[in-house]
C-alpha cells in the first residue's frame, strides 16, 4: 500500500479564533446560573431535612405531653 503524505493545511496546527466578548459574558453567566442552580438545590434539601427534624421534634413533645397528662392524672 502507498500513503500519501497529508497535505500542508491537514499537517499544520489549527490556529483557534480568540473568543469575542459576547463569547466571554455568555460564558460567565452560564457559569454563575450553575452556580446559583447548585446552591439553591442545595439549600432546598438542607430546608427538607430541617423540616423533618422539626415534624419529628414536635410529635416527640406532643407524645411527652401526653405522658405528662397520663402521669399527673395517675397521682
């Protein structure tokens, strides 16, 4: 078989295009909404796992009062 050899456009390097500035903002705002994205997401499940705890304190003291009420009824 016979390779030919790669022309001159295909062997030398690609040269990038600088980023415009519209570029660049469109970039920095997709950056800052996913950040914004991961920090409400994160502060939504710290709320649910607040509001858990919170459920779970107030049918411990709604229990307790109960017992209260069975004790003091006892004596």
């Amino acid at each position: 078989m016979t390779q030919t050899p790669p022309s001159d456009a295909a062997a030398r390097p690609r040269q990038l295009k600088p980023l415009s500035s519209t570029q660049v903002m469109f970039a920095v705002i997709l950056a800052v909404g996913l950040m914004l994205a991961v920090n409400f997401s994160s502060r939504i499940v710290a709320d649910r796992s607040l509001r858990d705890v919170q459920q779970n304190v107030l049918t411990e003291i709604e229990l307790l009062k109960q017992e209260q009420a069975d004790l003091l009824q006892r004596f």
